[in-house]
C-alpha cells in the first residue's frame, strides 16, 4: 500500500517538524526501522489484498491498489522520490480544491473560510478561484449554517462545513443529531445529506478548557453520521476526498497540532476508505490502537519499545464510527493484547466503545484485559504542565505496555 | 437595502402599546380582525357584519394592516375598479376551497383515527390555520420547496402529496410518504419538495434558508434558470428562537429567496405569545435585519394570497425575503394529547365566527363565482378522497423488520466492516433487520 511505503519514509519527518516542548522525544532509529520499514509495506499490502474479495463497488480501494502497484517496485531503493511535499493542511486544501474542481456542487461555509482563507489557512485562496458565494463566509451562528448546509445538502449541493474550533459545533448539536444524523431516515430515505463537517479539535498548545474539546465522544453515538479523524498529509487529503464524495454525512476530525505536519504525497489522485483503518507499524507483542495526535505519541512510545525490545504494532484506527473491526481483529488475533492510546475524555469516550467492541467480539482472543489509556476526565487546564497531565504521554503509553507484556 | 422600515400603521396606536395584558390584547384582535388592506380590495363582502366585531371595537378604529412600503406601494397602483375587484376567478376560488376544505377534512378525519387508536404519539392538527397554507402554497410551482414544523399535514396537502401517503404515514404503514419512519411530525416528500417535518421548533428554518440557499448556488453559480422559491411555516413560538434571528440574518444577508411565514396563533401549547414576548408585532423583526416585514389576517385567504403573492414574487425576482406575520388561530388544541383549558372560550368563539372556509364559501356566492350545488360537489369529492385515504392506509402493511436498517444510510458501506472482513451491510442478516451493526 503506498500509503505505508510514503509513510515510512515520511515517518521521520512529522516527528522532527512537529515543534513539541516535549524533550523526551528520541531521534528517529536507523537499521532497525529500516527494515522493518522494507517487511511491513509487503504485510500492510498482504491485508490490505484480503479486503479486496468484495463484490461492491470498490472504486475507492482500487485506486490505492493502483498506486501501491506502482510504488511496489521501487521499494528497495528509493532515490528519486516521487510525488510531492506539502504540509497537512495544505493536503487538505489541496483534496477540497480537486474535489470543487471536479464537481461544480461541491461548496465550503464557514466562519473565515472565504476572505480570510481559514483560520489554519486550510481554505486558503479558494475564494478568490471559486467566489464568494462557494466559499462562503458565515455570520458566527454555527447552529444556523449548519442547518443551512443540511438544507442545501438535501436540495442537491455538497457542502463542506468548516468548524473554526470543534468546540464551536457544540453549537450545532441540534442540527448534527437531528437533521444531519436522522434526516435520511426520517424521510424514509427520500433526502440524502452528503454534507462534510471539518473542523480542528484535541487539545493544542494551552487553548485553554474550552478550545482543546474532543467531539468525537459526544457525536459518536448519533445515528446516521460517519466520523473519521486524519493524522496525516496524506491520509488528510485521501479522507476528506473520501467523505466529499460520500453521500452521508461525515464528520472530519483534524487536530490543532498536526497542521504542519510535513509528508510526501503521491501526485496521483488517490482517495481512502472512509471505513478503513491504517496500519502503521506491525508487530507481534502487542496491538496499540489510536488516532489523530495520540498516534504521534504512540510512535514515539514504539521506537524506545522497540529499542527494548518489545515489537508493537500500531493502527490509526482513522474511523471513528464505524470501527474497521477487521483490521483491528486481525491484530488482535495475531497479538492478543490491546492497548489503546486516545485523547478522548475516560468516560465516554472512543476508546471505551473500542474497548466495549473488541470484548465483545473478540474476547476470546484475548490474553489480558484490554488498557485503554485515555485523558484525564478535567477541563483541559491554561497551564502547561497541567495541560501535559491531562493528555497521555509517551513514558505512559511505554509503561503500559511492558506491563501488559510482562 | 430597498425596503424601509417604516411600516404604515393604521391603527389606534394606544391600543397597541399595552401588549402586557391579555385583555387589552383580546380587544387588539378584535381590532386586527377587520384590514383595511382587505376592505379596499374586497369590497367590504368578506368582512361583511357577520363577523364579530363588537361595538367597542369598531369606535377604535379599523385595521392592522401593517405592511412595509413594497406592499403598500403594489395597493396603490392595482386600485379598485369595479370591473376588477376581484382578486380569484372562478377555478382559482375553487382550488382553493377545495384544499382549504382538504386540509380541515383530513385533520379531523385524523382526530377521528387518533382516538379510535389508528394512530400514535404527537399529532398537531391545523383546524382553523388553513387560509395560511392555502394562501401560500397554492401559488407556488412543483419545484418550490417548503418547510415547515410538526403542523405539517396541511402543508403537505397543498404542496400535493396524496392524502393516502400522508394517512398511511400517520398510521404508520410502509407506504406512507416516509416509509412510516418519519411520523406526523416528518412530512418528506421529495417529489414534491416538502423537507419536512421538524419536531424541534425553529430546527426548519435554516434548513429551509438552505434549500434557498442552493436555489441562488444554482443560479449564480451553476448559472442555471433557477426561480426557486422556499417557504418556512414556523409558528408565534419559534420567533423568539435563536435559529428564526440568525436565518432572516443570513437570509436578507445573501438575498435568499425565501419567505418566512410566521403563523401566529397566539399560542405556544399553554404560553401566551404575550407572556413569552417582550415585542409581539413578529412582523417588526424583519426591517431589523433589513427584510420587508408584513402582518396579514390570516383568517382570510384572500389576504394571505395577496401578500404572499407579493413575497414569492420578491423571491422569484431575487429581491430577497419577506417575514410575513399571519394572524390565525387553531381550533383545537396544540395537539390530540392537549386538553386545551387554558384557552379562553369567548376568544374561541370569536375566532370561529372567522372561519376561512366560510369566509371564503361567503366570498364565492355573493361574488358569484360559485353556487351551493358546486361546493356541495367539492366536499363530495373530498370526503370520498380522505374515505379512500383511511381505507388506504388501513390496508396498506406495516413495515417488515427488513425494513429497520434500511435508510440509516445513502451508502450503506456507512455501517462499516465487520470482522470477517466483509462490509457489514453485505451481510445478508443486514435486509432482515437481524445484523449486528
């Protein structure tokens, strides 16, 4: 899978470019993770084959079967790196650009998305190629124009509404949990809503309580919607590709922290699974499961693992409604043990549904109870060493797991 | 902004500046019950001394036309030439009895039904608000969207939606407009663009700003032939809510065309849109964001036409939206499980004198432009249509379990991949209803 391949080789850079405070992060390992760089693009492209015996219509998982193909035969040595750099939210910009290219329906709303260009500049200049009325510039009244892009959403349009924190979508509950979760259903299937509802969330760089909110444990349970969380330039673009083309309604969680993240994306058009999830490093000892900023952690966590030897393998779960029960399950059996690393809340949150899911499904193959390392349950504190408390750090995620392998 | 918020009030304004008690109030209605807007263009016919007007009314003056400058300006110039004082023609007049009539047949056929157990939960019938959805939808063309809330069933009516799909809806059968998913508070029609249905108050509103909203993406955007027009039925209560503000914002903002028709009936189930208001004169809300903002007597359907006339055509132009105030009343209760005692019976009473389709039956035969015979026939026709549609939807069978998972999603795949790898929704469990999702 070429997304495993880039990865791989981009692996290094998100770590050095993102500008933590945090001075226990270790360089990027050398042999080792070369080759185990060079067997898991064969193992990732081994499961990602074993999803593809399916009658429906996979045009999705086609293309990046296509690009994995290509990038197959250019693993062993790779001097002349193909594709281009950029940094996320430039991918994401650059997916919502190809996609309004391609069809004339597709629209932003937002607060600041047109002459401002987004807050994270994510919709940078697109007002000026597409005009004011497609990339348009919304009073602050998130619970209207949400409603306003559910209404247009029914009426043929594509919209893409942009939350200018996460938090702000609070806002807009009503209008996510009743019209855009139910309203297909409702209608008895007569409406659809393609709607796409983005926005930055997780906590940042002391935002204070209010600005660093994880939504995805409280829209998880509304019926009707798709959620998936990016982590990555290049799973950044191939989802929000993904959920403009989908016809229900998904919900995109990006985080404050991973904006500028640096990777080397294929040229080639490519879209993502909404359903999927990523596999990032395999392993044998144990499966940790995350997403979005936690997934960073996580490989920070791997690489003093690995250096004690321990072999973890790590999955971006990537969609947060519905969990890719396959991908995990397969880890689950090979492994046995389960970690999983979120920034959610304790209560309520994804990863207490994932813990709830895998025991229910796979309980059996289970060797100890499963650890789900979550936040604190607080108001995400001003201060800057309250603020790294809340969240899991790496030193946790290291400790938890050779206590689960002892 | 073309319209001006000076808005001619014709009225005694001291009987309008004590809004606090409900007294004064009922004695403001007595007012508002005679427009002057209609005198003009009716004749005196419509509201000729049958309608109950005390005494004490009458010396304070007539009226409550308030309008702004655009409608004012359209009375001016049509004038009142004998020749053409009237506002229908003689099929007009009978479309519209006959979906007036429609819309009180089928509620108090659903009265009916409800009690004798055919049908559950929360029914909101429109008995007595019929001149509002008459008036309106009557004029607009298939591709024009409306909206409204849980009072849908009219709505739905005269937007065309066969009496036998809403009737199946509200037993909740598999042939209802929704598939018996929605209910009677999620009237969707897609055929014939009703977006529903809301049971959240002021929920309809932005979603019809957005149906809007894609009328003007497609004609200044896709540069398509589009006069798309969108109609919003909320009621007194909405207007107090968060959602209805931010829509006419965004509304006069963009230019949408839309119409917010307000159809206050003075109250939200037991509150008094006086105990909840600090300004009751709805109508006033839509200069403060720079729209046209009308009050008309809802009870006359005539009047309604007119005005509304006028907004769709704003709409149609691209002028933007209207706020349209309808002064009406609902026979029954907020709903079949409301008791209605708070209301008080003289001003029931009064408002039934008003009735809008005896009003308008009244219209029809002084105007000569029906007899009894002809009427009797349309009731004929519609009693036998609303039989049909109860027999319909007593036959029609209740949705099968299959039928559970069905619509939660346009692309199934939404359900995700199940642990075998496959997606979930190719499970054949999935169509009996019986899949673990």
């Amino acid at each position: 899978m070429a997304a495993a391949i880039l990865h791989g080789v981009g692996a290094t850079t998100p770590l050095s470019s993102v500008k933590y405070n945090n001075s226990r992060r270790s360089l990027p390992g050398s042999g080792i993770t070369e080759r185990k760089r060079a067997s898991f693009v064969i193992q990732c492209y081994g499961s990602l084959s074993s999803g593809l015996n399916i009658g429906i219509n996979r045009a999705v998982k086609l293309s990046t079967n296509a690009v994995a193909t290509k990038q197959d035969s250019v693993t062993a040595s790779t001097p002349s790196k193909p594709g281009h750099e950029l940094l996320l939210f430039e991918a994401l910009r650059e997916g919502l650009e190809e996609e309004m290219e391609r069809d004339p329906w597709v629209c932003v709303m937002g607060e600041d998305v047109g002459h401002y260009g987004g807050s994270y500049k994510v919709t940078k200049g697109l007002a000026d190629k597409y005009g004011d009325l497609r990339v348009l510039d919304t009073p602050i009244a998130e619970n209207s124009f949400t409603g306003m892009g559910i209404g247009a959403a029914m009426t043929g349009l594509r919209p893409i509404v942009e939350g200018m924190n996460m938090g702000f979508l609070l806002l807009a509950f009503n209008q996510i949990s009743n019209n855009c979760g139910m309203l297909h259903y409702t209608s008895g299937g007569q409406f659809k809503i393609p709607i796409v509802i983005r926005g930055p969330g997780g906590v940042g760089r002391q935002l204070g309580a209010e600005h660093s909110q994880r939504l995805e444990s409280y829209f998880q349970s509304i019926p009707g919607i798709q959620m998936v969380a990016c982590s990555t330039p290049y799973n950044a673009k191939g989802l929000m590709k993904a959920a403009i083309r989908s016809d229900n309604p998904v919900i995109l969680f990006e985080h404050v922290l991973l904006y500028n993240l640096k990777e080397r994306i294929p040229d080639e058009e490519y879209v993502l699974s909404l359903e999927e999830s990523e596999m990032v490093r395999t392993g044998d000892h144990v499966t940790i499961l995350t997403y979005s900023r936690m997934r960073y952690h996580v490989m920070q966590a791997a690489k003093t693992l690995v250096n004690k030897g321990y072999d973890p393998e790590v999955i971006d779960i990537r969609s947060l409604k519905p969990f890719d029960l396959h991908t995990i399950g397969n880890s689950v059996k090979k492994t046995h043990r389960v970690v999983i690393v979120e920034e959610c809340m304790r209560t309520g949150g994804i990863g207490a549904s994932l813990t709830a899911s895998i025991n229910e499904h796979f309980h059996d193959y289970l060797d100890a109870p499963i650890v789900c390392l979550s936040s604190q349950d607080v108001p995400t504190p001003y201060a800057g060493t309250l603020e790294d408390w809340t969240v899991v750090q790496p030193a946790q995620i290291v400790a938890a797991v050779e206590q689960l392998c002892r | 902004m073309a319209c001006s918020a000076t808005a001619k009030i014709i009225h005694n304004p001291l009987v309008f500046s004590s809004s606090r008690s409900a007294e004064k109030y009922e004695s403001c209605c007595k007012i508002s019950g005679r427009s002057s807007l209609g005198s003009k263009f009716l004749g005196k016919k419509l509201l000729s001394a049958k309608s109950a007007i005390s005494p004490a009314s009458r010396r304070s003056g007539a009226v409550v036309a308030v309008s702004s400058d655009i409608v004012k300006e359209k009375k001016v110039k049509s004038g009142s030439s004998a020749a053409s004082n009237l506002l229908i023609t003689k099929e007009e007049g009978l479309v519209l009895y006959e979906d007036m009539y429609l819309g009180r047949a089928f509620e108090d056929m659903c009265a009916q039904m409800y009690y004798r157990g055919k049908m559950f939960g929360f029914v909101h019938l429109y008995n007595g608000q019929e001149a509002v959805s008459t008036g309106f939808i009557k004029l607009l063309k298939q591709e024009d969207c409306v909206v409204s809330t849980y009072r849908d069933h009219v709505h739905s009516l005269s937007k065309g939606v066969p009496a036998r799909q809403v009737m199946s809806e509200l037993f909740g059968k598999t042939t209802g407009c929704c598939r018996g998913q929605g209910g009677s508070m999620h009237m969707f029609s897609k055929e014939h663009n009703v977006l529903g249905g809301f049971a959240f108050i002021g929920e309809g509103i932005p979603v019809a700003t957005g149906a809007a909203f894609t009328s003007k993406y497609k004609r200044e955007v896709l540069k398509e032939d589009c006069d798309e027009v969108t109609l919003a039925f909320f009621g007194d209560g909405t207007c107090n809510n968060g959602q209805f503000f931010e829509c006419l914002n965004m509304a006069a903002l963009w230019k949408l065309p839309i119409v917010f028709v307000v159809e206050n009936n003075l109250w939200a189930i037991g509150m008094s849109h006086l105990r909840s208001t600090s300004d009751p004169q709805i109508w006033k809300k839509g200069p403060a964001f720079g729209m046209p903002g009308v009050h008309v007597d809802g009870m006359d359907v005539l009047k309604v036409r007119e005005v509304a006339q006028e907004a769709i055509g704003r709409a149609r132009r691209g002028e933007g939206p209207t706020l349209v105030e309808c002064e009406t009343y609902r026979f029954r209760g907020h709903s079949l499980a409301d008791p209605d005692e708070l209301r008080d019976p003289a001003e029931k009473a009064r408002y039934a004198t008003r009735d809008p389709i005896t009003a308008l039956k009244k219209y029809l035969f002084e105007n000569n432009l029906a007899n009894e015979a002809e009427l009797k026939a349309v009731d004929k026709k519609i009693d036998e249509i609303i039989e049909d549609s109860v027999e319909f939807a007593d036959a029609s069978p209740v949705p099968a379990r299959n039928q559970l998972l069905e619509n939660v999603f346009a692309d199934p795949r939404g359900f995700g991949i199940g642990p075998d790898g496959k997606y979930r929704c190719e499970d054949p469990k999935f169509t009996e209803g019986t899949a673990q999702v």
